[in-house]
C-alpha cells in the first residue's frame, strides 16, 4: 500500500511534531537542577579507596584472606565476575560464594608451589563521593613457578564500593580478561 500526502500536510504534521517536541523540552527543562541532588566528587574519598586498592592487591599477593575478609562488604553484597584459575568466567551471587572461592584460589596456589601477584600495569582510575567509589584497572596476574618461568595474563577490573561505619568496603568487582595470557621461561623469553 502506497501513502501520499499533499506537501501542506506534511508541513503541517512537521509543525505539530516541533510543537509537541519544544513544548515536551520546556516542561523537562523548567525546573533547575537542585545542586545538592548532583554528584559531588571527593577527591580525598578517591585517595582512601586508591590506597585500599593497593591494599587489597598486596593481599591478593600475600594470600593474606583475613585481609580480603575485612574488606568485602557483608551488607550491599552485589553479584561479582571473576575469573577461575583456568581463565573461565565466573559469577558469585553471595560474600560466602566469593570468600570460598578466594580461600581454594589460595590454597590452590600454596599446594601447586606458584606465586601470584596482581602487577598493575596502569594507574587505577577512581572516581568517590564521600559514600560510594567506582574504580577501573588494567593489571598484569602473574604466576611465578619454581623453574623460574612464569605466566602472565593481562585482566581489566571494575570495582565499586561504600564507604560503611567502618570504613571502605567492596560491594563489587568484575574482572575480565585483558588479552591473552602469555608464557615465558626462566631467562624471560617468551614460550609460544
């Protein structure tokens, strides 16, 4: 079926469809912003998490999980991505879910003789009102073997968190893989 309308209809219709357009955007935009109901950033709340950042990585490092315990909010728990030792993605919808997997993370690795340690290869990117932190980083996991070779896989991770009566905690992260991982023997060459 073919629909035509003579030129002046069109106009018409057009100007009906501005009208209603200019009038919609005047009401959405009459009231002004209430500048307390605005996002204020906090760049001393930002270091606090930066610094927690660090802290939680050293942890990761030092398999200390009495560390990751504190820091891993038991209220406001949202779902975390990880990835499972063989590079999967995981999902976590509870604290309990997460602590156990980072408790065999950590055993895994004492039992297999390995080190780990999360190497950031950037800058973490933080963003933190006085109550809630979004951060981003790209970090190199590095797993260090006793022949002195050792495996490299590049992830990016988001994290949020809230700032709670006793102080900063995770709410949230998804981790991702960065690229792919990499192998290099002992002397540092890579292995293809």
């Amino acid at each position: 079926m073919n629909v035509s309308f003579p030129r002046r209809h069109l106009v018409g219709i057009g100007a009906a469809i501005a009208s209603v357009a200019a009038f919609s955007g005047k009401t959405a935009l009459a009231a002004p912003a209430d500048p307390s109901r605005t996002v204020q950033w906090d760049d001393n709340a930002a270091k606090e998490v930066m610094l927690l950042m660090h802290r939680m990585h050293q942890a990761w490092n030092d398999g200390d999980l009495d560390f990751m315990r504190r820091f891993i909010a038991e209220e406001g728990f949202v779902g975390i991505f990880e990835l499972t030792a063989d590079e999967q993605p995981v999902v976590f919808n509870s604290r309990q879910e997460l602590l156990a997997f980072i408790e065999k993370l950590v055993a895994d690795v004492n039992t297999s003789g390995a080190q780990t340690e999360t190497s950031p290869r950037r800058s973490h990117q933080v963003l933190a009102t006085s109550t809630f932190a979004i951060c981003t980083e790209e970090s190199d996991l590095i797993e260090r073997h006793a022949d002195g070779s050792r495996y490299v896989l590049p992830h990016r991770g988001t994290s949020a968190l809230a700032k709670t009566a006793d102080g900063w905690k995770f709410v949230h992260w998804h981790v991702s893989q960065g690229g792919p991982g990499k192998r290099y023997d002992a002397a540092g060459r890579e292995i293809t």
